[in-house]
C-alpha cells in the first residue's frame, strides 16, 4: 500500500518558520510606518480642532498682538493658486502624454521628455519656485498669484503626464484596432476612443497633482508671498499682488511668539490636510472606477 502524502500544515518546519517570521516583520514594519502618520494626525486634530470654528472661514489674519482672527483668504488663495495651475499644466500635461503614448512612442524626443518628467518628479519643489521667480515675478516685478500658479504648475505637468500616458497605454489594443478597421484616423482613434476610456485614470492624475502641490510652501514663498486682505478685495487686478496661502499662512504663523497665531497654525495645518485628504479620497474613487 502505497504512503498517502502529508498535506497538513507544519509550524514547525523550516519554510513555515521562516514564513511566519518574515510575516511578522512585515506587519511590523508596516505598523511602524503608519505610527508617524497616525501620531501627526492625532496631534493636529487635538490641537489643531479646538480651536476650529466657522469664523476661521471668513476672518482676516490678525495682526500681531490681536486675538481671534481667521484664514478665509488663505483658503481663497490657495484654491485660486492651484486653479491656476491646474489651468496651466492640465492641458500641457494631457497633451504631451497624448504624443509620447500614441505619435512618438519610441522617438529620442520621447525619452528625453520622459526622462525630463520623472527627473522633474524628484527636484525640490523650491527650484520651481526660483524657475517662476525668474520667468515671472522679476518680469512683473511684484509677486503675485499668478506668479504662484505658473511655480505651482511645473511641479504639477509631470505627474499628469506621466498618468497620462500609463493611462492611455493601458486602454486595451483590440478597442484602437477595432476603431482603425472602421476608417478611424489617428486622431479620431485618439480623441473619440482613446481619451474616453482613459478619462478616468486622468483625472486620477489630476487629482493627485492638485493634492501635492495645494500644501507646498517653498514655491510660493519665492511667487506669491502673503497678504492679509482677500485676493479681490480690490478688483480683479488683485492677481498681480502678493497673495495669501494656508501653507505660507502655517510658515508665518508657526514661528510667532503669541499663542493665538499658534493655535490658527495649527487649525490651518488641520484645514489643509483635510482638503488633501478629501482630494486623495476622490482620486482613489476615481481610481476604482478605472479598474
């Protein structure tokens, strides 16, 4: 009679043993990383909530030895800000990723400008602030939001490219064959197939670039500055004046020796990482649609 094999589960042999310690370290590892994240959090919203109230949302900045006081133009500026960025960099974004998917997939053009982008990914974002300063504040001569928006935008374009083109490229083959057979052009293969099903992971890119740069600091410290009075408080013309921002707003107010500019730093802080957080989450709905 033949021996029947043993299929039951050992934990004491050797490749169980070493299973069940390398996946104790990885839960480990992975706790540990979180602790940071959730520590942070914690901390703004315990310090930074308190202090939270609808008068945030409206109020001036107060001056130095005033108490109360808000961020509304902080608020304002920021979505103004990454507005425009998003107005600049989405279209060049999309469009680049539409010629390195589809009409020079493989030229040297096409490496170079790939290499360029996920170079650009990894440059502190001060540089881009510096790049804006030069293009356009010492152009102008005043900062301004518009000045904040074009820095803003550099760091945004390759991120939306890169999606983009990952995006495009994943849009399956037989659907663009499909598209040519009827007597599709190029580019009404790319415009009336390609683009539509590739929105979603797009948008995804979209989404993503707006939340890393609606929290960056050092570009618009060289771009925007600050101000203490609402963007068009004055009219339209405002855009070319300096322009407040929550994530200058946390700089400014974190370095102060009064403790109510203190406490709207940190209320401010938990304001921006929830509208992160908010654009993450809708990126990462977007992002299961996709799938």
């Amino acid at each position: 009679m033949k021996n029947t094999p043993n299929f039951n589960k050992s934990f004491t042999d050797s490749r169980a043993l070493k299973s069940i310690f390398l996946s104790t370290i990885t839960v480990l590892c992975a706790v540990g990383a979180c602790i940071p994240l959730f520590s942070v959090l914690v901390m703004l919203i315990m310090r930074g909530g308190k202090r939270l109230s609808f008068e945030l949302f409206y109020a001036l900045p107060p001056t130095a030895f005033d108490t109360g006081g808000g961020f509304g133009n902080a608020i304002v500026g920021t979505l103004f800000m990454v507005g425009i960025a998003a107005l600049i960099a989405v279209p060049f974004g999309i469009l680049a990723a539409i010629y390195l998917a589809e009409f020079g997939e493989n030229g040297k053009l096409a490496e170079i400008a790939r290499f360029c982008a996920k170079t650009m990914t990894g440059i502190p974002s001060i540089l881009a602030g510096v790049l804006a300063y030069a293009a356009v504040v010492m152009v102008t001569g005043t900062y301004s939001a518009i000045a904040g928006g074009v820095a803003l935008s550099i760091l945004m374009i390759p991120t939306i490219m890169l999606t983009a083109e990952e995006s495009i490229k994943m849009v399956p083959s037989a659907m663009r064959e499909a598209a040519v057979g009827m007597g599709c052009t190029k580019t009404q293969v790319m415009w009336k197939v390609m683009l539509p099903v590739a929105m979603p992971g797009m948008i995804t890119g979209v989404m993503l670039a707006v939340a890393r740069v609606s929290g960056e600091t050092a570009p618009l410290l060289f771009t925007a500055l600050f101000s203490d009075y609402w963007i068009f408080q004055g009219g339209a013309g405002d855009i070319m004046e300096p322009t407040a921002s929550l994530a200058v707003l946390i700089y400014n107010f974190s370095g102060m020796p009064f403790e109510n500019q203190i406490e709207l730093a940190w209320a401010a802080s938990l304001v921006l990482v929830t509208m992160v957080f908010i654009i993450n989450i809708i990126s990462r709905m977007l992002f299961q649609k996709k799938k």
